[in-house]
C-alpha cells in the first residue's frame, strides 16, 4: 500500500510534467515554427524629419502628453516647414507602445511615388504621438486618444483653408490598436463620418482584445464593434482595409483582424499579407510597418485612388473598393483602370497564326517581328470545359484577347481578356470558363516583338473534372501516423486538389509535394497555392523543380456556416512532371493553434485550479484537522469533470429560448464560451484540454514556487539567526491598521495594483520568515530529542533518581508542546503558500496598469485605474490573512461553508472569465474575503 501511494504522486507528477510540455511545445510553434521573413526593408533617401504642428491651446492643455508631427524628407521637408500644405493628408496611427516615427516607411515612399509623377498629386503624412502608450494591455487611455484624434483631424483639415483643392476628409493609416482607435472615432458623437473617406489598418486586432485585462479595454471593444454593426448603413461612404501579418505575427493572429462580418459587405475588405499580390509574405507585428512590398501596394492604393478633378482620393465608395481588390486581393498585371475599354484593335502589323492543337507551348527570345496566335474555340467547346494560359513576362501591357469573328482567322475588335489574368509570383495566369463565353470564336495570345527579352507562353484546353482531385484530410487523432496521398500522372499545366473536411481552426496539417521529371533540363518553378474560400488568407509557395517541398495548411478562421466551398491546393506544375502530393496531421501544429487561439485563457485555467486545490486543503482541514500539501491536493481535487460539464450543459441550454429569456431576467452576462462559439473559435473538447493544460501549469508552477520559497528561506536562515516561533493571538493591531491605512491611501492616490505589489512583497517576506522559523524550531526540537536518548542511556548505567525521573517527563511534556506548535505552525504555512501562489498570479494579471503608470509616472495618479477598488479591499484581507494561523480556521463556523465555495467560483471563472481576465480577481477576492470571516468569526 504504501508503494502505490509513492507511485501516484511520481505519476501525477509525470502526466503534469507531459501536460507541461505539450503546452511548451505549442508555445514554440507560435513563436519560432514560422516562415522566415520575406520582406525587404524599407530606406529613406534623404534625412527624415519630424515637423511638430501648434495645436489649440485648450487641446494641448487637454492633451499634454500627446503630439501631432508632419513627416518630410530633403528639400521636401524644408518646403513644408512654413505649413503651406497643398498635398492629400494622410493621418498615421501608431499602435500599443508605438513611435509617431513609424509613419517614415510610408513617407518616404510616398514621396519617391510623388517625384515619379513630377509631384503631380503627393501627400502629406502627419502622425500621432501617443507617448508610446501601452494601450494593448490598459484600456484606460483609448477613449482619450481617439478624442485627441477627432481633434487632430480637425487642425489638419484647418491648414489647408483657403486652398485650390482643399481636402474635406482625411485618409487614416493605423498600425495595431492605433487602427481600433480610428475605428472609434465613429462612436463620438460630435464625430462627422464624413471627416474619413478611407481607413486601413495594419494587424489591428478588431474583433477582440488580445488579452482582455481591464473592463475599460473590453468595454471600448464592445462599444466599437456595436456601433459599425448597428450603424453599418451609416458607414457607407467609408472603404475599410484591414491587413493582417500572418503566422508570422504571434501577437496578434490574423483572425482577430478580420472586421466584423456583419458590418458593411460592400466597403470593408480583410486580407492576410501572403495572400496580398506582389507581397506574398508574411509579416511579424512590427514589421508590417515597413515591410517594403505591402508599403508599395498601399501607396499604389493611394495614388490609384486620387480623383484627376478634385486632386484628392475620390469620394466614389465602388472605385475604392475596385482599386482595393486589384492591388489587395486578385491583381491582374495591369495598371488598374476604373473604366477599361470594352473592346480593343489589334492594331500592328503582326503575322496571324492559327493553332489548333489543344495544348501549346511556344518560348520568345529576340523575336523581331510581332505575333498573334489564334485558337479557335469550336473544335473545343464540346471536349473541354476551360482553357489555361500563362505567361511569365511579367509586364503591364495586355496579352490575350477574345474575338467574336466565326469565320475569318484574322481579328480587328476583340475583348480584352487580360483583366481575366492573376498575377503569381513567377508568372501571370488566365483561367476561361468556355462556358462563361458562348459568343467568343477565339481566343488570342499576342506576342510583342522582344528585344532581348526572353519569356515562355503555354496554353491547354483542359476538361475541369480531370483535373479536380479530392483528397481527404487525415483525422485530427491520427497524430501523423497515417497519411492521405495522391498521384498526379497527367501532364496539364494546372491541378487542382480539394482538401476535403478541412474547416475547422484546430486542424493542421503538412502537405508534403515531390516533383518528379524525366530529364534534368532547366524547367521554370512550380507555384503552389493554398487557397481558402471563404477568406484572403492564401498563401503561397515556388519551388524548383524537381524538388521536396513542405508546406503547412492550418486556418485563421473556420469555415463560415453559409460558405460550402472547400479549401484547395492549386499546383501550377510544369507539363512534362510527376507530382505526389502527401498530407499528414501535425501534432505540434495542432498544438500551436490551441495556444494561439487560446493562450490568453489559460491564465483562468491556472487559477480555477488553484482554487480548486485551495478548497480542497480547507476540506481537508475540516476532515483531519492537517493542512495537505498543495501538490497532493491539487492530484486529488483539480478534476475537469467537477467544472467543465456544468458550463457545457449551460452552453447548450442558452441555445434554448426559454432558457435564454430566464438568463437575460436575471442579468446575467452571456457565458464566455457561446461567444467564442459565435466568433468560430471554439471547439470541441477545447475548454477540457485547456483545463488539463492548467492543471500541469498549476502543478509545476506550485512546486517550483514552493522550492524558492524553500531555497529563499535557506539563505536566509544561513546568514540571520532566526527567532524562536511565537504565536500571535491579535490579528488586527494598530500598526497593521496603520499598514492597511497606508496602502489603502496608496492605492487610491497613486495606483491599485502598485498597492497590491507591496503587499503582495509584504506577505511574501512574512511567509519566507515563517518558513525560517518553521525548519529552525524542528531543527531544535530534533536535537532536543537527541539529548533526551542521550540521557536516557546514561540512566540505564548509574542510579537513577525520583528527581530525574521527573525532570524526563517535564521535558517530554515540552517537547509534545514543541512538536504541537511546529505541526500547526507548518500547517499554517501550506495554508499560506497557497493563497500566496493564488495572488501571484493575480499580481501577474494586475501588472499591466502597474507598467504602465510607472511609464507614465509625472501623472502620479493612475485615472481611470482598473484595481483601485479591489486593491483597497485586497490589503484589507491580506493583512489579516497573513498573520492567521490554521487554529483560527478549525474553530470557525463558516469553514464549511468557505471550503464548498472555491468550486463554484471556478466555475463562475471559467464561464465568465475567459474573456474577462480581470474578472478573475473578483472571483478570488471574494474566496479570500471568506477566509478571512473565518478568521474573525
């Protein structure tokens, strides 16, 4: 018996230590199993410069922290220095600790574009300074600077008065939560929507905070995203960018960027970086600020976008939209043209020949004489459904063509069909649905004389459904022992492989492509394209060829409930090569997509577990009168199933109406759970594997903090002699009143959590000083029991006397005494741990406003403060608390009461917290406040 008991601990200590490090490894893919970084660096030519612009006195007294700068470079920069602005303003935002400097990339950028068109339209970057504010983790601030913006504009628009083509709006650039903030300006309400015609935003996380540490934080949130879905028809005229990083970009993930669905389907566009044309690369969260290619598609945004008329972006919402989707979504290798002609004149005197074949590959170098290749589509109509045709000369000019001529092989008009085309990394592409053109008689390729230029053409007429292939993805519990393959014999050009069941964000996957080819002759690169259906979130891939090429497929965002299309990998292969194509499960991947969805909840997880051990000790002291060890106590009471059932059944039922009517009577707040459901980030099973990450995370983190106390108390114990251990009868005396007093006054005049950091260093130095006193009385009662045996012997050889006989038992009494005092003073102290590694992590939850009233300390006064209140009342009870003892609590009446509550309350947590982080030190307070009832009562 007393084996297995020593072999449960060793076992739990075991699964806790995997648990631990599966979420290590989850962690690690976030934040090092990335693609590297493609992007190239952006360079200011000349110096740049930051002009500071006057602003309203009543604003900068308002505002004094914050500043408006005009960006300029050279001469540039010296022109602009007497404010005779005659440019489109464009308003930079930066985000959480973000520089008024970051506006450079695009600036500079801006204005070789502008000195490119001899300054013909040009803009004026202007940018905020936020004093680097750290509004990601303390939402105390976002509501002052978004009104500090309002009046921002309104000084912009007030420099060009008085102008030939004055500005009536501003274009807005926003970088992380500088672009929530842009976004906010609409729920002003002395906010004209007309002051933006154009937003975008760099990896801004819209839909939720990613760590929702304050209610000013998730209040703000709310309210925003509220009123762009209420007010959505009121919006219109405002065109909406938003561009995420990709997996790259571990701070913010890419589905937390994508705006609201229900607001605006006509003027609001989401896109991830390596979906983007002529960027196709992901970007980390700074990076997305100067990553050369995505800096070149928004200023050719830009530019695209200035109406000739008013020299300023036009006020057309649908031209907007249309610039958007061609440098942003699909781009056709053409300079974009809101109007293009609907017919064109092949014009030249070119030679015409006719091809017939139904696949054809024709290379150009040196070509003198220009060429048009005609292929009639009705010998095809009835074999094919599609003809492919690429082109890896990479101009701008058009290149294919579709003639309405029946008869004669030579074409005058024809349609130009190279706004059809797609423009890929290696080459630009034309895929034709014969269908979709019943009255098109051919189709035409023109080849331009080349001088010195040397490009290949190829086109095929293929039938659609032999080069669709299904391959089912592998389950999610096959953990990569199993695999789906296929075989790609055929010698198209295109292929593409639907990959079935493949919907949900916990899937990933490793799709492994093997090229194969019959001679090693120099063959251009295969591009391989994984496409999402139902979002911009493709990303792209070239390799040599023949090569071994691993391509990771995993989602930003499910699959929408209304979207039945399936994910593809499109093959843009070269003809005469074998393709075999392998998918397997990825483990680690699988484990990456838990902690990148669900990392900001496992705190919660942490703490519902240690509340659950910490009413299990008090259970235990009820039942035995011994305090367990927190280990012990965490194996035998953190159980998913004592948690996790009630919230499931609570999330069903709120899918019932008559159920939903009685939650929404009693005030309730929706459980946290259903909307993670609604925002497609929830999954089954989810919230247990989070619970049992917990759990490992709980255990380790309680024996490695228990093992610095142990080593703190050592230290001490070697360089100052401890005190004999004393028992206090008085828990509140005027000088903890006098404590309680100060740091009460603290917290409210200063800030809350800086209080709750004193105490929390308080209560640490009382529980290592006990710890001291603790090993110091055993170690004294253990030589006491030595010197006792020792006289004992001695007894046994001399004569022994009444007189010493009587002395042993008084000194056996003593001893009893001792051992009795240390068995409570230790109890006392696991006691003490627990609640001490429980306010850790409250501590750690707090320590963002902390950081950032510190960073902003001439302020004195955190305001608004998210922990004032609770910090009063936290000093309050671990002032008591840390001077109780476990012979307080044995005797009180609430014990059982106070020991059945920690399960309710982490299921209350677990319900509300996970969205509401700050919730949690409610949840604890409240614990800990009937502990100390226990104490008093």
């Amino acid at each position: 018996m007393r084996r297995a008991g020593r072999r449960l601990p060793a076992l739990a200590a075991l699964s806790y230590g995997v648990l631990a490090a599966l979420v290590l490894l989850g962690v690690r893919d976030v934040l090092f199993l990335y693609e590297e970084n493609r992007c190239s660096m952006t360079y200011m030519y000349e110096y740049p410069e930051y002009l500071k612009i006057k602003l309203p006195k009543k604003t900068a007294r308002r505002y004094p922290a914050y500043e408006l700068y005009l960006y300029g470079e050279g001469n540039y920069a010296e022109e602009n220095k007497n404010l005779l602005l005659t440019g489109i303003p464009v308003l930079f935002l930066p985000g959480n600790a973000g520089s008024y400097k970051q506006v450079r990339s695009l600036g500079s950028i801006a204005l070789r574009k502008a000195e490119d068109v001899d300054f013909k339209y040009h803009f004026n970057f202007f940018s905020v300074n936020f004093n680097e504010e750290l509004v990601a983790l303390y939402g105390g601030s976002l509501q002052r600077q978004t009104k500090f913006v309002h009046e921002c504009i309104k000084v912009i628009l007030k420099l060009y008065r008085g102008r030939e083509f004055a500005p009536t709006s501003v274009a807005i650039v926003g970088h992380s939560m500088g672009g929530l903030v842009a976004r906010a300006l609409l729920t002003l309400k002395n906010f004209k929507p007309e002051l933006i015609n154009l937003l975008i935003t760099q990896a801004t996380p819209h839909v939720a905070p990613v760590m929702p540490l304050d209610k000013y934080l998730t209040d703000f949130y709310t309210a925003v995203n509220n009123h762009w879905i209420l007010k959505a028809q009121d919006l219109r005229n405002l065109t909406t960018l938003s561009v995420a990083g990709g997996f790259r970009d571990y701070q913010v993930r890419s589905g937390l960027t994508f705006l609201p669905r229900l607001s605006q389907h006509d003027s609001a566009l989401s896109v991830v970086s390596s979906a983007v044309p002529r960027v196709w690369a992901s970007t980390d969260h700074l990076s997305i600020v100067w990553c050369k290619e995505l800096i070149l598609a928004t200023i050719r945004v830009l530019f695209d976008l200035i109406d000739e008329n008013t020299r300023q972006i036009t006020e057309d919402p649908k031209k907007r939209m249309s610039v958007l989707n061609h440098h942003f979504v699909r781009h056709p290798a053409k300079i974009f043209e809101e109007n293009p002609e609907a017919f064109t004149e092949l014009t030249g005197a070119f030679m015409w020949i006719t091809v017939k074949a139904s696949k054809w590959t024709y290379s150009v170098y040196n070509d003198s004489d220009g060429k048009y290749f005609a292929f009639p589509l009705a010998s095809h109509r009835k074999s094919y459904s599609h003809v492919y045709c690429e082109s890896n000369m990479l101009d701008t000019s058009s290149w294919i063509y579709g003639c309405m001529n029946s008869n004669s092989s030579v074409c005058l008009k024809a349609t130009d069909l190279s706004w059809r085309a797609e423009l890929l990394p290696t080459t630009k592409v034309v895929i034709l649905k014969l269908q979709d053109y019943p009255s098109l008689s051919h189709v035409v390729i023109q080849v331009p004389p080349a001088a010195g230029n040397k490009y290949t053409l190829d086109c095929e007429f293929f039938k659609e459904d032999l080069r669709t292939v299904q391959l089912p993805v592998t389950h999610l519990f096959s953990f990569g022992l199993s695999s789906s393959k296929i075989l790609l014999n055929s010698t198209g050009l295109l292929y593409k492989v639907q990959l079935q069941h493949f919907n949900q964000i916990y899937q990933a996957f490793k799709i492994y492509i093997e090229s194969h080819c019959p001679s090693l002759k120099e063959r251009k690169p295969s591009v391989y394209r994984l496409h999402i259906p139902w979002s911009h979130e493709d990303s792209i891939i070239v390799a040599k060829v023949p090569s071994f090429t691993e391509i990771p497929a995993k989602l930003h965002i499910a699959q929408p409930q209304n979207n039945n299309r399936t994910p593809e990998l499109n093959i843009y292969s070269s003809s005469d090569c074998q393709y075999e194509v392998i998918l397997k499960t990825s483990l680690l991947q699988i484990l990456g997509q838990i902690i990148r969805f669900h990392a900001g909840t496992l705190p919660v997880y942490v703490v519902s577990n240690i509340l659950l051990t910490y009413g299990g000790q008090l259970s235990t002291l009820i039942s035995t009168g011994q305090c367990s060890e927190f280990s012990l106590e965490l194996v035998r009471t953190a159980r998913p199933y004592k948690v996790e059932p009630l919230i499931s059944i609570i999330v069903f039922l709120q899918g019932c109406h008559w159920f939903r009517v009685i939650w929404e009577s009693l005030s309730l707040p929706e459980v946290d759970a259903a909307v993670l459901t609604s925002q497609d980030a929830w999954f089954p099973l989810v919230s247990l594997i989070l619970f049992l990450f917990g759990t490992g995370i709980a255990y380790w983190s309680g024996v490695f903090f228990s093992a610095s106390l142990k080593l703190l108390a050592s230290l001490w114990l070697r360089l100052i002699r401890p005190n004999v251990l004393q028992k206090e009868n008085k828990l509140i005396t005027p000088g903890r009143l006098c404590e309680v007093l100060s740091l009460a006054l603290v917290s409210w005049t200063t800030c809350g959590a800086f209080a709750l950091l004193i105490i929390y260093l308080q209560y640490l130095f009382k529980v290592i000083k006990l710890h001291v006193d603790v090993r110091a009385e055993q170690n004294m009662l253990n030589g006491d029991s030595d010197s006792s045996k020792e006289t004992s012997q001695n007894s046994t050889i001399h004569a022994v006397k009444k007189q010493s006989s009587m002395d042993s038992t008084s000194e056996a009494m003593q001893s009893l005494s001792k051992s009795t005092t240390i068995s409570e003073a230790i109890n006392s102290l696991k006691m003490h741990v627990t609640v001490l590694n429980i306010f850790t992590w409250i501590v750690l939850l707090s320590l963002p406003s902390l950081i950032y009233w510190l960073k902003n300390l001439r302020y004195v006064r955190l305001d608004p403060d998210p922990c004032r209140s609770t910090a009063v009342i936290l000093v309050c009870i671990l002032e008591i608390l840390m001077n109780s003892s476990t012979s307080e609590l044995k005797s009180s009446k609430l014990l059982k009461i106070t020991a059945k509550v920690p399960l309710p309350l982490s299921v209350a947590m677990l319900a509300f917290g996970r969205m509401h982080l700050y919730k949690v030190l409610h949840f604890v307070t409240f614990s800990l406040l009937l502990h100390v009832l226990c104490c008093i009562v």
